[in-house]
C-alpha cells in the first residue's frame, strides 16, 4: 500500500524526509499521477474546476493541484507539516509557470490552527487521514474551509489493511520513530463531513484507496 501522511512536524518529517519528497518528483515528473491521484483530480473537477480555489491538505510536491490548474482552478493553498517538498514542489510549479498561483504553507495544523488559512471552493485530501489521529476533527475543519466540495482518500478498514498498518506502526516503534498509521471508520468519517452540512456524493476505488467525493448541501 502506498504511504500516507503524517501529523507533527518531528515525526512526519522523519518519514517523509527529501529522499521521499525525491522518489514522488521522480515518479510523478516519469508518468504524471497516480491512479488514486488522477481519480482524486476527476472527483474535483466533476463539480466543477474552472475559476475555483483549491486548498490541498498534505498535498507532498503538488501533483493534483498542478493537474487542477492545468484544468482551470485559478489558485490553491498547499498546507505540509513537513519542509522536505518545498524544493520539489517550487521547482515543478516554476517549470509550469504557475508559482504565482500556488500558496505553500509549511508547519500549519488545519485541525489546530488553520484560523488564519483562506477557505476554498475545493479541499483534498489525498493520503492523509490515514496517518492523522483524530480525522475527524481534521476532515470538519477541512470542511469548515470548503465552500463547495471536499475529496479525500482513505484505505478500506478491512482486516487486511489492519493488519499492515499494525504490522507498519510495530516497525516503527522498533526503530524508535513517532509516526503512526491509523484505519479509521470510513462511516465515522462520512458522518463527520453530513454533521458539517455535506453530501457524500460517491465512494470510488482506485486500487487500495477510496476516494470519498461530498459537496455542500
């Protein structure tokens, strides 16, 4: 299963170091996005991208946003916990001409602190809520910042991916690191964006993920 995100800047920047933020410029700049990535960008761009604001939570080097630009939204927030893509993402988003339209902000909790983080048509999620420890309290903030609609991704709490998190975490632990994966309830999380004033509108499979599309009711 791919890697997820991560909350707390010690321990996500111990895992998701420049080595990582290198391998996904690698991948990405070789065949472009992910299968989970490309229906991520679809699920946004289905209720519509033009002359929108996207705000991407854990959004690594850019990829879906580079890619929702190139289809109209006119601007985006990225929020990291870790420094070690900024490099990767400014030299992408330099390449495209679009480092004018793209707000990166490193060391911001939206769950915590995102007071001061501007709202959006649009928020994403890819790949993190599965390493936040309380996802709930992160997808309503994301909530309370999307005018529109909110897309995130998540793995099937199944036993098997159960099983690998737990088997990840004990790694982990062995090898004195604080980052921790986590499976949380797909309906617990559901339920937290309808309590928000959402609708889920679609849970689509793209390999190991979900991606779970809600917009404002």
């Amino acid at each position: 299963m791919d890697d997820c995100c991560g909350r707390g800047q010690a321990r996500y920047g111990d895992v998701f170091d420049e080595r990582f933020a290198g391998d996904l410029e690698r991948r990405y700049r070789r065949r472009g996005l992910t299968r989970a990535e490309r229906r991520v960008a679809d699920q946004v761009e289905r209720s519509g991208v033009a002359g929108t604001s996207v705000l991407e939570v854990g959004g690594g080097i850019g990829a879906i946003q580079l890619e929702l630009l190139g289809h109209g939204a006119t601007r985006s927030t990225n929020l990291e916990l870790s420094a070690a893509y900024e490099d990767r993402a400014r030299a992408l988003l330099d390449e495209a001409g679009r480092a004018a339209d793209v707000h990166r902000i490193v060391g911001i909790d939206l769950a915590i602190d995102g007071a001061d983080v501007p709202v959006a048509d649009h928020v994403v999620l890819h790949r993190v809520v599965c390493c936040y420890p309380d996802a709930l309290r992160l997808l309503a903030a994301s909530a309370a910042h999307a005018r529109r609609t909110v897309v995130f991704s998540h793995p099937p709490r199944t036993w098997m991916t159960r099983a690998f998190v737990g088997m990840a975490n004990l790694m982990m632990r062995m090898r004195g690191e604080e980052y921790r994966g986590y499976v949380h309830s797909p309906v617990a999380m559901y339920d937290a964006l309808r309590r928000a004033g959402f609708t889920v509108d679609s849970v689509a499979r793209a390999g190991w993920w979900r991606i779970a599309s809600a917009h404002r009711a």
